[in-house]
C-alpha cells in the first residue's frame, strides 16, 4: 500500500526540484532584460538576382551595425539613409560601427559574433539598447523615415526580447535583398 503525503508537504527530491526551476527562471528573469550581445548574422539573397550586375557578379553592398541608447533612438529612426551613405557624412564617420561589405570575392554570408569586443564597448561603454542596421543599397534612393526605408532596420538588445535567447539561440539573421533588408527572426512583441 502506498502512501500519500499530505498537502503542502514537500519531499527532498521536490524541494531540490523547485530549487533548480528557480534559478533557472531567475536567470532567465535578470537576462531577459539585459541588453545583448548577439550573434548578427548578414547574408545576401542567393535567389535574388538582382543583386548581381549584367555580368553575374554581386553588386557591393556595405553594411553597417551601429548599437545605440534609448536618447538616441528617434534621430536614429528619423535620420535621412541617403546623408547617412553621402561621401564625408559626419554621422556615418562618427558613429561607433561594425561594417560588412559584399561584393565580388566576399563572402555572401558575414557574422558580427557575439563574442566580438565591439559589443562591450556598445552595451557597457554607451547603454547600447538597440542595433541600428543601415545598408548601402543604392538601386534604393528614396528617403523615408523610421522603418518605412528599406535600408534601415532597428532592432531591440534587450535578450527577453528574443525567443529562446536564453538558452542560447543568440543568433539574429538578417537577410539583403534587392528589397531591402529584412530581419529572418522577429523579436517577441
């Protein structure tokens, strides 16, 4: 006959149990509003042909990643693309950034890793709180504000965000097209 424990009571094993999915949730709770880092990972559309001259050769494209503060935000979000990419642009020159370029003998795929001391210096350095990805793209020359501009794309840092960020899936995929770019993984609204 087996008995029954009364209600309430816990047992070793249960209490070790509870222990363990504290901690866990805990965790999960202090990282899930900390800022990054993340994996970014930036590749081309291999399907998209137009991203490649007459000749079949991939067009350059530069790419740049640039973490900034929450008081930064709305001039980031409202900044004209094209003075951004304009040769001796002070923003583009002054901006504490992470630059990928695709083209003829570049990699189609390029990674900023996680692991990157770009990263200290964005979150520890300036209170980084959002990656801010610009691509030169210049078959696209219209200007539009925040996220109506293909060529911008600002993503939040903060890993509860992100689902499964805690338990490793730090990698955000971000796709260049002749559309634009486009994020592969959304952030949780």
């Amino acid at each position: 006959m087996q008995l029954q424990k009364p209600h309430g009571v816990t047992t070793p094993g249960s209490k070790a149990t509870l222990l363990v999915i504290g901690t866990f949730a805990l965790a999960f709770l202090a990282g899930g509003c900390a800022p990054g880092p993340f994996n970014v990972e930036v590749s081309l559309d291999e399907k998209d042909t137009g991203l490649r001259d007459k000749t079949g050769t991939v067009k350059t494209i530069e790419v740049n990643l640039i973490a900034i503060n929450d008081s930064e935000l709305e001039r980031w979000e409202q900044m004209s693309v094209n003075s951004f990419w304009e040769v001796n642009s002070p923003i583009r020159a002054s901006a504490k950034k992470y630059v990928m370029t695709f083209g003829q003998e570049r990699p189609s795929k390029q990674t900023l890793l996680e692991t990157d001391a770009i990263w200290k210096k964005w979150i520890d350095e300036r209170g980084a709180r959002y990656l801010v990805v610009l691509g030169y793209l210049p078959w696209i020359q219209n200007d539009q504000p925040g996220a109506a501009d293909p060529r911008r794309l600002i993503l939040p840092l903060e890993r509860g965000k992100w689902e499964w960020s805690a338990w490793g899936a730090n990698t955000v995929p971000i796709q260049i097209g002749t559309g634009g770019i486009t994020p592969l993984r959304q952030p949780n609204k």
